[in-house]
C-alpha cells in the first residue's frame, strides 16, 4: 500500500501543473530538453526517499553546483579565506549580473555566477582538472554514489560561455580570481555540467537537512558549522532576485538550477528536489516554485 506521504505528493503534483515559462535558451544543449519532464523526490534525514515521476531521469546540476562548491571552499579554506574573497550579500539582482562590491571588488554572494566562480577557484587542487575532480567526488558524497559530467553540456556551455567568461576575467582584473581566469572558467563549466537525478539532489538536500551527515551512508561529508553557513546563505541568496519572495512564500533555504531543478531544505527533517525545466524569469522552475509552495503551505514547513 502507499504510503500517505507518498499519496499526498502524488496528489499535489496533478493539482501543481503549472506549464508556465519557457526552457534556458543560452546554453545550446539546455534549449533542446524536453519541456514537459517533470520529478519530485523527498529524502527524509533518515534516509527514506519518496519520489514521484521520473525521478531517476539526469541532467546537468547548474547552479544547484554552487551551495555545494561553496561547502568544500569552506572546508579547505575556512571562513576568513574564503569570506576575502566572496561576500554573503543578497544582490537582488539576476544570476549572472556582472556586479562586484565598488569597495572590496567581491562579489556579493557565492549563488550568484561571479561569486560561484570565485568558489570554484578557492577549492584545493593543483589545476582546474584536479579541483573539478575533487568537485565531482564531492558533490558524489552528498548524493551517495559517484557522479559523472555530462561530455555534451559541458562542450555546448563553454562554446557559448561568453558572459561567464566576461565575468572570470573581470574578476581576475580585481585580483579575486589569482589563477588563470579561463582555466577556473573551465573548472566552473564543468562543474554545472555534473550529472544528477531528482533523486540525488533530493539527498544532497537531506544531507544538509541531517547537520552535514549523507542519510544513507552516515558519512559526515560537511562540519555543522559550514552546514549553517550555507543554509544561510541559501535561504537569503539561493534563488537570486526573488529570494526574498521565495523565502517569504516557501520559508525554507533553496537552489534552483537553470536546467529546471530546484532544492529546497527543510532542517532536522527533510530535502527536496523538483526538476521541470519551464523557467520563470527569474531563472527559476515555474513548476518547482509552484510546488514548492504548496508543500510547505500544506504541510507546514515554513521555518519563520
Ligand atoms: O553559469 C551559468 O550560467 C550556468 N552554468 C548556471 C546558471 C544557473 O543554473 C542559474 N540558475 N538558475
């Protein structure tokens, strides 16, 4: 028999059908995608997934990658390094703004592109292969198996990485970014192009929800001190410039990713992930931010 959880999601996603919005155009492979996919997965800290659709469909992370770049930065690096370079400011502005603070030259926040791009370059490693392979392992640790990068997302993203690569080497002019811009840019690419399942960003998520602990493997893959780092910064710059709409309407700490994902954590108890690539202007799934709505109206998961 089903479960309630699993019949009260299986409710609300024909009730949330939003086909609002339209898919990424600026990335070649992104503007291909089927429009219609759609998946929904809840990880419980203890370790039990519910999903509904195709929850074991893969696309590329995008900036669902930047929480969990941001993380590892830490790790290495602490708070002081890593806070030299990149602010925990909400920009308000869109994702990939070419914006840097006129007094320090950092970019506001690691969710934004300029920032994420600085994260990427603060991961140990001694070359942008070697930090991106500790990336992938890493972000395989929250998820709780070892994830690939998609070959065809990665090409057709660093063909057409203009605005980005405007934006590395922008930030090598401040001396933010110390190394060769166009190798962290590559690193960074890449990392946007890792391949995941709803159900693995539904653990990722969990990870984070249990304190920094992967609920099926037990690993501690994340100190708690950088799990509230993050939450924070999640909660107050994960979903650009509408933040502050989604943390007044959802009350959760969330990513979204421009290939239609978006995790929301709910802490103690649970994450989520909702993958439908129609976008809403802000770069955010109309269809995810619907749902997400509803769930947290429903079942009470607002935080504030
Ligand atoms: O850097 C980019 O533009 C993409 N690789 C990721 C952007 C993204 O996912 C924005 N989120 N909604």
């Amino acid at each position: 028999m089903r479960s309630p959880v699993q019949q009260y999601l299986e409710s609300i996603v024909d009730q949330c059908n939003s086909g609002d919005g339209e898919v990424a155009a600026y990335i070649p492979e992104l503007a291909a995608a089927d429009p219609d996919q759609f998946a929904l997965a809840l990880a419980t800290v203890d370790g039990h997934v519910y999903t509904v659709g195709n929850a074991e469909t893969a696309y590329s992370i995008q900036s669902i990658s930047k929480p969990f770049t941001y993380a590892l930065a830490l790790s290495d690096q602490g708070f002081e390094a890593v806070g030299r370079k990149v602010d925990v400011e909400p920009s308000g502005e869109a994702f990939n703004e070419i914006s840097l603070a006129s007094d320090t030259g950092r970019p506001k926040n690691p969710m934004i592109n300029a920032g994420a791009i600085t994260a990427s370059s603060l991961v140990s490693g001694d070359s942008g292969i070697h930090r991106f392979t500790r990336v992938r392992e890493w972000f395989g640790r929250f998820a709780g198996r070892a994830l690939e990068l998609d070959e065809s997302v990665y090409t057709s993203e660093i063909t057409t990485a203009h605005r980005n690569r405007a934006i590395a080497h922008m930030l090598r002019e401040f001396d933010i970014l110390e190394g060769d811009p166009e190798e962290t840019l590559d690193q960074y690419i890449r990392q946007c192009a890792i391949s995941v399942t709803t159900q693995d960003l539904s653990l990722m998520a969990a990870t984070l929800a249990n304190g920094g602990i992967q609920p099926t493997s037990g690993e501690r893959v994340l100190e708690a001190t950088y799990v509230e780092r993050v939450l924070s910064v999640m909660a107050t710059c994960g979903m650009y410039d509408s933040a502050g709409d989604w943390i007044s309407s959802v009350g959760m700490p969330a990513k979204s990713g421009v290939s239609g994902g978006i995790i929301a954590v709910l802490p103690g108890q649970a994450g989520f992930a909702v993958f439908s690539p129609r976008l809403d202007p802000h770069g955010n799934s109309a269809r995810g931010v619907q749902l997400c709505e509803r769930m947290s109206g429903d079942m009470d998961m607002h935080m504030m």
